[in-house]
C-alpha cells in the first residue's frame, strides 16, 4: 500500500507493481549511480540542459526501485526499456512528484502519490514486444 506522506508511488515492472520513494537511500544511490556528489546534478542527467534523457530517465527509475530494497528481474529492466518514452518520462515524474521536487503544469506542487492512478502510475500503456 502507498504512503502518499511518505512520498511513496507505485511503479510497475514486468509482472508487478511496486512501491517506491525517493528516500535519502535512493538520493546517495542516484549520486553513486550518476558518479557524483550532489543530488542536484544527478536529477540533471534526467533532464540535462533542459532536454529529456532516456537513459537517464532509465537509470533514474532502475536506482530508486533498487535502492527502495526491490531486486529488479532482468524481465523488469526489459519491461522497463521496452516501454514508450513518455510512459517511462511519466514513470519517473511520478517518483519526482511524490518526492515534491517536480511541480504540475500549474506551478503548484502536487500531492505526493498523485500522478497516474490514486496511488502511483497505472502501467496502461504495457510495452509492445518485439
């Protein structure tokens, strides 16, 4: 079950959901991922100079569920690198929503557990395989 206090979202992987949150576990795991020393500019190479980075974005997702104690399957990274780029983006922008560092369109910053379904993101757009 979904903390929203917390910050917590669900996540959905290959053949199940999982809840997780940016934790300061998940924050020094992203530094170590990223190989550098400030949170900030781990979350740049999920958006650098404004653009979007798949990888990053990849990497991003794949360190905070590890780091939240899930062990990912290689069926979850398939599932998870097979999905649609915008499902991916949203994927993340849930966790960053959550976490109150990503703010709506609206400037307002949203609930934590907001985005997607009521308690994280709804997976609907299953990635095709090919």
């Amino acid at each position: 079950m979904v903390n929203r206090i917390r910050g917590e979202v669900s996540i959905p992987l290959a053949n199940r959901t999982v809840v997780v949150a940016l934790t300061t576990s998940a924050a020094a795991a992203l530094e170590e991922a990223f190989g550098i020393d400030d949170f900030v500019e781990a979350l740049a190479h999920v958006v650098p100079r404004g653009r979007v980075s798949a990888r990053g974005t990849l990497k991003f997702i794949i360190t905070v569920a590890e780091a939240n104690g899930h062990a990912l399957t290689d069926a979850d990274r398939a599932y998870l690198g097979a999905m649609h780029p915008l499902d991916l983006f949203d994927v993340a922008a849930a966790i960053l929503k959550g976490a109150g560092i990503l703010q709506d369109k609206e400037g307002t910053q949203s609930p934590p557990g907001s985005a997607g379904e009521s308690d994280g993101i709804s997976g609907s757009a299953s990635p095709s395989a090919t």
